[in-house]
C-alpha cells in the first residue's frame, strides 16, 4: 500500500513539471488557467495526502475543484465549445427566456438545429466568453400578442451543379 502511494506522488511530482514546463510554451489564456488549476489539483493532492482528512472533506474538495475546471471551460470563443457544451449553453439560455407558450417546442427546434451543425458557428448565436453565457440568439423573436417565439431562420438550399 505504501509503494502504491509513493509511486502516486513520484507520478503526481512529475506530472506538475511537465505541466509547468508546458505552460511556458502556450498563448491561449483559457488554456493557461485550465493548466494552473490542474497543477493546483495535484498540489492539492500531495497536501491532501500529507494530512489525514476524511472522505466528506477530500470529496468536498474535489467536487469544488471540478466545478471550477468547467467553469473555466466555457470562457472561449462559441467556436471552441464542445457540442456538449453549446447544447448546455443553450439549454439555460432557453429556460431563461420569457416563459411563453411554445417554449418546449422551441428548445426540441433549437437542440435540432444545433445536432444538424446549424449553430456550429457564431453567425446566429452571441456568446459572450468573457460571461461564459449567450446574450442572445439572432433567429428568434417574441411576439407579445401571442405569447410565443417566433423562429425566423431562412435555410438557403444550395444546388451542387
């Protein structure tokens, strides 16, 4: 048990050297802070093991710490989001909305449109990266005297002659 334990920190040790030596070699600043909290994930382990804490506390701990990693992992451009992560973007931006009457209807079309590669690219989606959340989305409008979304996206069918 105890082997299994030093060859943990001689891994973890090494690891924070690589990702230390890594950062000196990178621009992106999202990549930069993802890189610090890693680092501080492992020196938080090593402390972590040095004291004997309990369970709830080191599980605490790294559910905190996790939750931080993926908040970093939305500061990028709309872009750089995974499709798991647009899909979440959007979700909250739409239980945000105006409740109207077609809100369901809206987010299954808006969850498709995102599946068929629609909203891959910012030309219908503002997202702020620096708030981490959508400002707005371009191809719908509210319609006060029905009390519905309107969705008003022109698809151009292109001919490959």
């Amino acid at each position: 048990m105890e082997d299994i334990n030093i060859f943990e920190t001689i891994r973890n040790d090494n690891l924070i050297k690589y990702l230390k030596l890594k950062r000196d070699e990178i621009k992106d600043e999202n990549e930069l802070n993802l890189i610090d909290l890693k680092i501080k994930e492992l020196e938080g382990t090593i402390i972590i093991k040095d004291k004997i804490l309990e369970k709830e506390d080191t599980e605490l701990f790294f559910e905190k710490l996790d939750t931080e990693v993926n908040k970093y992992a939305l500061f990028k451009s709309w872009n750089r989001l995974t499709q798991d992560q647009k899909k979440n973007q959007l979700i909250i931006y739409i239980d945000n909305l105006i409740q109207a009457e077609n809100i369901d209807y809206l987010k299954k079309v808006v969850l498709e449109y995102l599946d068929a590669g629609m909203l891959n690219s910012s030309k219908y989606i503002q997202y702020d990266s620096k708030e981490a959340k959508i400002c707005s989305i371009k191809f719908l409008e509210y319609d006060n005297n029905t009390n519905k979304y309107d969705i008003q996206l022109n698809l151009k069918k292109t001919s490959s002659i």
